[in-house]
C-alpha cells in the first residue's frame, strides 16, 4: 500500500514548547522517530553562542495528519507557526518564512 502524502507542512514552534511538540509528533510519525523531529534550532542571530528561541520541521503528511496538526494548532500551540507550501514549486518557502518571522538557523561547526 502506498502513503499518499498530500500536504507539505513547515511547523516553527517557540522553545518552551519542544519537549511537548515532540511528545504530540509521535502520535503522527508512523517510522517512530517523532521525538526527534523539534531538533533543529532557530534564533535571531544564527549563532550558537546565542541561545534557540524557536525549533522546527517541515513534513509531508497524509490529509489525516493534517487534520491532527491543525487541531493541536488550534487547541494545545496556538503560537506555532504552521504554513503548508509545495516544496517542488516552492523550495525557497522555508527560508522565506524564517526571514518573515526573523529567525536563521542556528550555524553549527563540525
């Protein structure tokens, strides 16, 4: 049986909200990895000497994960941000909603 992903979703969640966003992504990803998906930091600076003031994902689901995403939006984070864009016509989307909301990646030397 194949998944039909029909949405593409960036989610941006304030840090106070990450272990609990992680906790709820586990009733989404059916791979069992959902604790790990508000892993990528974001801040104003992209410094790592600055501290994460937000986390994120961006995601493919199914119209029924959708849904769920939309509920706990609504009902548990009311100040995540969620935007759904096309990553084929749109791949500059992800950056562009970073900058809007004034947030870089957090830069991370290996």
């Amino acid at each position: 049986m194949t998944t039909k992903f029909t949405r593409q979703l960036l989610i941006i969640i304030k840090v106070a909200d990450q272990q609990a966003a992680n906790i709820a992504a586990t009733q989404l990803d059916d791979g069992g990895a959902g604790q790990f998906t508000f892993t990528v930091p974001l801040n104003a600076t992209g410094s790592p000497d600055d501290a994460p003031t937000h986390y994120w994902c961006s995601a493919a689901m199914r119209e029924d994960q959708f849904q769920i995403v939309e509920y706990m939006k609504a009902k548990i984070f009311p100040d995540a941000v969620v935007v759904e864009y096309d990553g084929d016509d749109e791949p500059n989307r992800p950056d562009e909603v970073l900058k809007e909301l004034g947030l870089q990646r957090i830069s991370v030397s290996l």
